[in-house]
C-alpha cells in the first residue's frame, strides 16, 4: 500500500487552471488503484478556498485536504511540516509528487524556491518525493535553469512529458548528469474516451451541426496561444473556397482566459490581448458570429464562418467541442512549449490535427522528414496530422494544411489515417495508463532508496593479468 500527496493548483482553487485539470484527472486514475490507501492532494493559490476545514471534517475524501498560499514563506514551511508528520504518522510508504510549474516558484524563505524547499524538508526512508516538470525550455532565462536543476537534484525522481526533454536536460544546457537526478518519460494523460461517446456525427448532431465541417482551435486563451495566427490561417483558408463550400465549413474558436492571466495588472494585459484580436479580426474578411451566453449549443451557425466563444468550457462542453471537429488546430507561437493537454486530448479522440512544430506537437505527432519551409509530413502516412513552422510562417502553412486535408483527394485519404494513427497513440497515453506509470515509478524509486548495494568486498587482481583482459587498466 501507499499513500500519495499531490502539490499542485486545482480546479476548485484555480478553475480553468491547465496543471489544475492535470492533477484532477491524475487524482482521479490513482483513486481506482487498490494498492493507493492515501491520496490527498495539497492545493494553492492566492485565495484561500472557503469552508475547507469545514469540508474536510465532513468529508474525508475530499480531495484537496490541505491548502497553503504561494507567496506566504510562514505558509509554505508550515504546509511542509504537515505533509512530512502525516506521512511520518502512516504505517505506509508515502509518495508526494510536486507539479513543477511556475505557480511553486516563489521564495520559500531560504533564498529557494517553493518545490526545492519541500523536496529538501520531505526526506525519509519511506518518502519519495517525484517532480513533474511541465515546462522544460529549451532556452531558459538563468533563474529558470537553477531552479529546475536544484528541483530535479533534491527530488527522487523527475517525472518529463517527452523523450526530447531528457535530452535537453542531460544536455550542457542543464548539465543534469545520470548521477545525481532519476528522469523518466511519461506521457501527458489524455482523457480515455468510450466508443459510443466518439461518434462525430452524434456530436455535431448535439452542437446543431449536422451539416458542416469543423475546425476547431479549443484552451485557453492569452498571448502565448497563437488566437491571433488561427485567425488569419483560417481567413486565408476561406478565402480560397468558392461561397457553397465556405458555408458547409466553420471554425470555431473557444475557451476562457486563465484566471492569472486576467488578474495580472488588474487586467492590464487581458485587455491589450483582446484589443490584438479585435485587431486582427478587423482586418480580416470573417464573419464572426458570438453565440448569446456563449452556449454552444445554441449556436447559429450560418450566421458566421469564426465562431467565438470567449468564456471557459466546463469538461462536457470542451470534449464535445473537440469531439465534433474534423481538424484540431493548435498555432502556438512558442517552439518550446514542452506540454498541451488539448493537444493530448484530441488524439485521445483520434482527430486530425494540424499544429506548429512545438517541441510536445512533434514528438506526438511525428515527424520523420523535418524541413526548414513548407508544411511537414504531407503524404506520410505514418504521422498523426501536419506540422507547421512556429510564429509567422504559420498563418499559410495552417492554410495550406488546411486546404490539403479538406479539399485535396490525398489529404482526404490521408485524414481518416492520420485520425487512426493519433487514436492509437491517444488509447496507448490513456489516463489509467499515465498515472499507472506514475505509480509504478514511485515504487521503483522507492524499493531503489532502500537497496544496499556494494557491501561485498571488492576483488582485487593476485596473478598476472590475462591476455584477454589487456585493455583493463586494473
């Protein structure tokens, strides 16, 4: 048996929060575990949640059953000392994971930060402290680089999304040697999806769009997402239609702004974004049609050809949404970006998908002839769907992806295999198998903490050396 504590922000303490939606479905995979006893997670954030003791003592299982604010050096060591005395108090080993994220990258009152302090305070034989880093970049500011590092030392084991972020970590970037920190590939979760909830006809039937051909660009918004990108693909997409199929084809844009995000300034850099997609939207020739209230399902869909929805889509909502597309677009303009969970979930889906060749899209998607200009992976039926460059060149290569698999044969033939293709590595990075994995891993780290090894005494050489033994320098 074991018990898990995990550090992270929540959906009830930072709704529409990327790790916060990670770390609830992780918590829910592990909570089916029998050999889980303890599962807890320690929430934060810059406001307290209401009635959490309250809620505790009501409900036991309650899955966020400690809190502590970020900012607050007195909040972060005391919440440290209740992890290690509850763990301490348990007949059982105790794993606690740390979200590394830069939401635990405040000072901890030691000149470190938040992770490093509870990495280094939480030391047991039968504790194990696992980081998982969501942001590995590739070219980190100096702060950024220590932290991680000190991070991934102190800990037992770091957790990464992709194979090409141990690289850069055992890299002279970071310099992390095989040594001194445990690195482990897992894949981001996607959300495991049943074969009756996948019909795409069913689903368009549900959003009334029995008749058209979606593209959809689902998350988040704010200055790091490329809305502005999207926006100009797909107006130079439609162009290019003639009027009868540009009515049967809509993109839809949706999601709200993370809370941090609208927050910061007091809205200051909210508002500059939103004038930047008024902007863009302006000097474009799209009909843009918001649905009242933003529901989705009252949407007019011939009323517009960029459908907006600008408030945050509860879970149902944004799975049908993706569910319903025949393209997932994903323009983000920062080739670094180590991790997407919308990106995860539209090949847990099994949908095309058209992206920029971010460091997470192309290891997920696939790319075995990289080039320097154009769109990648046209004719490869072995990918998951197309890549682009990220930034500017992005706006007609999305353009050109999308022409190809909408409107040419090859790409309309390619698109059902690239769907295949995607649902296979969807069903393969499925939550229950994620978080298993993550389990498993605690474990090992856990039995190699305990093992002694090298306690036999060390042969030394009494004869002369042997002809095959001459390239030995002992």
């Amino acid at each position: 048996m074991h018990d898990i504590a995990i550090v992270s922000s929540y959906p009830s303490t930072n709704p529409e929060c990327g790790i916060g939606i990670y770390t609830k479905n992780l918590w829910r995979e592990l909570k089916r575990f029998p050999m889980v006893d303890d599962l807890y997670i320690c929430s934060y954030g810059n406001h307290r949640p209401k009635g959490l003791r309250e809620r505790v003592l009501k409900n036991p299982d309650d899955p966020v059953q400690l809190w502590f604010n970020q900012d607050s050096t007195n909040d972060v060591q005391r919440v440290t000392r209740q992890i290690y005395k509850r763990a301490k108090a348990s007949g059982n080993p105790t794993m606690v994971i740390l979200m590394l994220e830069y939401g635990l990258t405040e000072n901890a009152g030691d000149g470190s930060d938040n992770a490093v302090h509870m990495a280094k305070n939480l030391k047991g034989k039968d504790i194990v402290t696992i980081g998982i880093a969501h942001t590995i970049r590739r070219n980190p500011s100096k702060d950024q680089r220590d932290i991680l590092v000190e991070t991934a030392r102190e800990c037992d084991g770091t957790v990464v999304h992709t194979h090409s972020s141990i690289d850069v970590l055992r890299s002279p970037v970071y310099g992390l040697k095989r040594d001194e920190c445990n690195l482990y590939q897992v894949h981001h979760g996607t959300r495991y999806i049943e074969k009756s909830d996948r019909d795409r006809r069913k689903l368009k039937r549900k959003l009334g769009a029995e008749d058209k051909t979606l593209i959809s660009s689902v998350g988040l918004r704010g200055p790091g997402k490329g809305t502005d990108l999207f926006i100009r693909a797909v107006d130079l997409f439609f162009e290019s239609l003639p009027r009868s199929q540009r009515k049967r084809i809509k993109a839809i844009r949706a999601g709200g702004y993370h809370p941090k995000f609208v927050e910061a300034e007091g809205g200051k850099y909210m508002n500059q974004h939103i004038e930047l997609i008024d902007e863009t939207l302006s000097g474009t020739k799209l009909q843009v049609y918001r649905p009242p209230n933003d529901d989705i399902y009252h949407i007019d869909w011939d009323a517009g050809d960029y459908i907006s929805i600008e408030t945050p889509l509860d879970t149902v909502k944004y799975m049908t949404t993706i569910g319903a597309s025949k393209i997932c677009a994903f323009t983000y303009p920062d080739p670094e970006q180590d991790t997407s969970g919308t990106l995860a979930d539209a090949m847990g889906w099994g949908r095309a998908i058209v992206s920029t060749d971010f460091a997470f899209a192309k290891e997920m998607i696939g790319c075995r002839h990289p080039k320097k200009k154009g769109v990648m992976n046209i004719g490869d039926p072995d990918a998951r769907g197309l890549l682009t460059h990220c930034g500017e060149p992005s706006v007609e290569e999305t353009a050109q992806a999308l022409d190809y698999l909408l409107i040419s044969r090859e790409g309309q033939r390619l698109r059902s295999q690239y769907e295949h293709n995607a649902h296979v590595l969807g069903h393969e990075t499925a939550w229950p198998n994620s978080a298993w994995k993550i389990c498993q891993y605690g474990d090992f780290l856990h039995t190699e903490k305990n093992m002694v090894r090298g306690r036999m005494k060390a042969f030394r050489r009494s004869k002369p050396k042997p002809h095959f033994a001459s390239s030995n320098p002992n």
